[in-house]
C-alpha cells in the first residue's frame, strides 16, 4: 500500500496558496492543470485550436 501527501499541506492548510484551507486541484495548487479531478471546476478548460480540424483557410490570391 502507498499513500501520496503534498508538501504544502499542513494540518488542512496550504502553505502555497495564502494559507487557506487545502482543497487538491484549487487554483494555484502545484496538482491544477496537471491532472483530472471528478469535479469539472478544478480542470483547466480546453484550449481551442486557431484552426479547427475539418476548416481550410482561404487561399491568399495576392488580390485585395
């Protein structure tokens, strides 16, 4: 068996984000963005591409 404990978490407090009460994957928590969490609030939302797949861009034909 093994158990995971972050470092900034003392007593319930985290120590990187101003002392307040540790929630895992709460903004500015070293765990944010880097993995899923069941609670959609706490995953980064999806960056969209600049051009989506299945878009073709125009082709510049030197005229304006």
């Amino acid at each position: 068996m093994s158990a995971w404990g972050c470092p900034h978490d003392i007593k319930g407090i985290c120590t990187r984000v101003n002392n307040i009460p540790c929630d895992l994957g709460m903004k500015g928590c070293v765990l944010f963005g880097r993995f899923r969490f069941a609670d959609p609030a706490k995953n980064r939302t999806k960056k969209v591409p600049a051009n989506p797949v299945g878009l073709t861009p125009v082709p510049d034909n030197g005229t304006k």
